[in-house]
C-alpha cells in the first residue's frame, strides 16, 4: 500500500536526519515546496479514501485560483477556500436549496499558506508537520475536511467551527452522523459519521462531539500498534439538492420506456437508511421539484415507496419507469427473488 510505504520512508527519513542533527532537518524541510507537501498529502489521503470505501465522489478540480483563495463550482453551489494559513476556512453556498456556511478548519491558525494539489485538494500544511489539512469539493456537492496525522505528537482533538444563518442547528443524529437542521426543524444538510484510517488502512476509533457551532472529531491515534500517517474525514452536505449525486431521465432500452434514474449520495443514502419517513417525502419532493412534476404517474410514486422503504437501499441507481402499471399491492413483492426484481414489478 502506498501509505504503509510512505510510512516506512518517512520513519528512515527521520532516523537519517536525526542522526545529521537539527539544522541537516531543517534544511530538508525548507527545501520541500508547498507544492510538494500539498502533493504527498494528496496521495496519502486519496489511498485512504480508497482504504476507508468513501471512495463514492470523486474530488473537483477548482474553477479559480488567485493567490488569497481556490473556487471550486458544483452545479448549484460554490466553495471558496482561504490561502491564508492563518485563517483555513472555507465559505460553502449551496445556492437557493441550500445554506451559507463558514467552515473553520483545524489548522490552529498556524499552518502554512495552502497549495492545491494535482487532484484538486487544497493543502494546509503544518509547519511541524504533525498534523496537514486537506479539503476537497467533491462532484455529488459535499465539501470534504480530511485531517493527515503524522505522528504521534499530534492532537487527538480537531475543531470544525461552523458559522451558519441564525436558527440553524447542529444535532448528533443515529449512526454517529450530525444533523444540520433548518428553521422548521427539519433536516437540510448533513455531517455524515465520522472515520478514520492509518497506513494499513486499518479503521481508528473516531467519534464527532458538538458544542454550540462547534464540531470536534475525536481521533484515537494514540492506540498501540497503529501505523501512521492517520487521516480522518468529516464530510458536509449542506444544499437540499445534494440528497441525490444526479437525477436524469433516460431512455430504457429493456423495458421499452422512459425512466427516471436516480443515484442517491452519501447523505440520501444515510437518510434512506436511518431517517427512511423523512426521506420518502424528502427525496419525491425535491425529484418533483427539479423535474416537471405533471410528469410523475401513480406508479413511479409506488416504485419510489418500494426502494426507499421495501428495504432495498440499492448499491445503484433507482430507476422509475414512466410507463409502468400501477401496483398498490407492492409491498407483497418484498422477500421474492431475485431482490433487484422487488420494484420492477
């Protein structure tokens, strides 16, 4: 694995300097651009993106980069992040179905100015080198903090302060997940569960706790026996529309028809699970709003009810026909076999 193996050089790079002294470890370090750390963050977290299966979005390339901050544009929304090491945050707008967010992250204010690495992570490197942060915009909209520990010297404790419109809430929800909650008390974004991997890709206990806007992933890395560097992630959503990575309509060769097909996110897939009523009228609402709803038939509203609460949480897209019967009785399907058949009825 390309972690354990940055691990193993970074241990005999270490042993070789100290054995040089104090001012052979500077120079080294002078001499690694911004460029060059924000690149060997890079590849390590995207190895444990991979090792930790949130591999699901990929990462956008920024938009603009000017020498204060990185743009970064997903369909309806924009995240722009700070260069200033000083600062590390990033303003996230979800556009008209989503918030305005300031998101602080845990750089401690003394980190050096941020560089973008090849596959669009913004790098905040920490001049002691114990702990970089990254953050990336991934294509199903979510902004995504990844921490990269190094050492053990490092905190276990990283702050996430959030600064969010008057009346919005953030609430520990099922599953280790945080609810971002509007006005009415309904949910309109998320902060799903917490991980964290180290070199060998073996999982790190984590959790998230909150205080007020303030979100504090806690890493247990101090544990014997694991490898480092250790990276851990929250991941944002925070626009309506970012229940679902994409909804089309295509075209179904098999069947003859027209079909809406739908592939839900990480947070519709949270929600699919843990908060299904929600989601039911949550996920409908939102398809009717961004499709013509004279479009939407009997059927394709029994086909939403059979994914979402037939207990199929499909790995792929929903796809509803248009021109499928209707079927009432649909709950009598769940349990036949094949179970990709329960809601193609």
């Amino acid at each position: 694995m390309r972690l354990k193996q940055f691990a193993a050089l970074a241990s005999a790079s270490a042993i070789v300097i100290s054995l040089l002294g104090p001012a052979a470890a500077q120079a080294k370090e002078h001499d690694k651009t911004g460029k060059e750390t924000a690149e060997t963050a890079a590849a390590v977290i995207q190895e444990a993106v991979v090792s930790a299966g949130q591999d699901s979005a990929a990462a956008v390339q920024p938009h603009a980069e000017s020498s204060d901050s990185v743009t970064t544009n997903v369909r309806e929304s924009t995240v722009e992040v700070s260069k200033d090491g000083g600062d590390g945050t990033a303003l996230l707008d979800g556009g008209a179905d989503g918030f305005q967010l300031s998101l602080e992250l845990p750089t401690s204010g003394q980190a050096d100015d941020a560089a973008v690495a090849e596959d669009g992570t913004t790098v905040f490197a920490d001049p002691n080198r114990h702990t970089d942060v990254g953050i990336q915009t991934l294509e199903d909209g979510a902004v995504r903090a990844l921490t990269v520990i190094n050492d053990r010297q490092a905190p276990t404790r990283y702050d996430y302060k959030i600064d969010a419109p008057e009346g919005v809430a953030l609430t520990l929800a099922d599953g280790g997940a945080i609810s971002i909650k509007g006005l009415d008390g309904s949910d309109q974004g998320m902060i799903l569960p917490a991980w964290a991997v180290d070199a060998n890709g073996t999982a790190v206990r984590t959790h998230y706790e909150v205080s007020g806007n303030t979100v504090t992933q806690v890493v247990e890395h101090n544990t014997p026996g694991l490898a480092y560097p250790v990276v851990a992630d929250p991941k944002v959503y925070y626009a309506w529309w970012q229940l679902f990575s994409w909804s089309e309509w295509r075209w179904n060769s098999y069947y003859g028809m027209n079909q809406l097909s739908i592939e839900l996110s990480g947070w519709g897939r949270y929600d699919a699970i843990f908060n299904a009523g929600q989601f039911l009228s949550s996920g409908w609402n939102l398809l009717r709003t961004k499709h013509s709803s004279w479009m939407f038939t009997a059927s394709m509203w029994q086909q939403w009810e059979c994914h979402v609460l037939g207990g199929m949480a499909e790995w792929g897209t929903f796809d509803l026909e248009y021109e499928r019967y209707s079927n009432p009785n649909w709950r009598s399907r769940i349990g036949m076999w094949p179970i990709s058949q329960t809601c193609n009825w």
